[in-house]
C-alpha cells in the first residue's frame, strides 16, 4: 500500500482521493437507482392516468350508445304509437264509410218499398 518513494502527503492525498471516489460513485450509484425508481413511479403513474383515459372513454362510448339506441327506441315506439293510432284512425274512417253505407242502403230499401205498395 504505502511505498517509500511517496511522500506521506501524497499518500494521503491519494487515499483521501481514492476513498473520496468510492463515496461519489456509490453516491451517484445511490441517485441512479433513485432516478430509476422514480422513473418508474412515474412510468406507472402515466400509465394508470392512460388507462383511467381509455376506460373513461369507452364508458362514454357506451352510454352515449344506450342513448342512441334508447333515441332510437323511443323513436320506434313513436313510430309504433303512429301507426297504430294511423290504423286507429283508419279503422274509424273505414267503420264511418260502413255505417254510411248502411244508411243509404236503408234509405234505398224504404224509398224502394214506398214505390212498391
């Protein structure tokens, strides 16, 4: 270790400088690994934070999709709803021209019965 050559200074000086390395490499060895752990916090956390994004959105896609279909649903039942109150209307008129069609058939069936006699 000590060689005679070496002033006693300069073996100090290279030990303290040798033990001053092995500090500051386990020093930056120490930030390195907390670096890497952060980033590794943080890589989890933008990851989680994408994940809550996709699911918001395709949260939002299924309902804004039982929307549109409830939208269309309702619509059918309008539909529906038009059509039978259309048939409603239509099975009215249609009982409207019957009656008056017995009507005029009574009415025929008297005047015809006054000529008769």
């Amino acid at each position: 270790m000590y060689s005679d050559d070496l002033p006693i200074s300069q073996y100090i000086v290279n030990v303290s400088l040798s033990i001053f390395n092995m500090a500051l490499s386990s020093y930056w060895v120490s930030q390195n690994r907390k670096d890497l752990a952060e980033r590794a916090i943080v890589s989890k956390r933008e990851k989680d934070a994408a994940r809550a994004m996709k699911c918001l959105e395709v949260d939002f896609y299924h309902k804004n999709l039982a929307l549109k279909s409830s939208k269309y649903k309702n619509l059918e039942e309008g539909q529906a709803l038009k059509t039978s109150r259309a048939n409603d209307e239509s099975s009215v008129k249609e009982n409207q021209k019957l009656a008056e069609k017995e009507r005029l058939e009574y009415r025929r069936r008297k005047i015809s019965s006054y000529f008769l006699y």
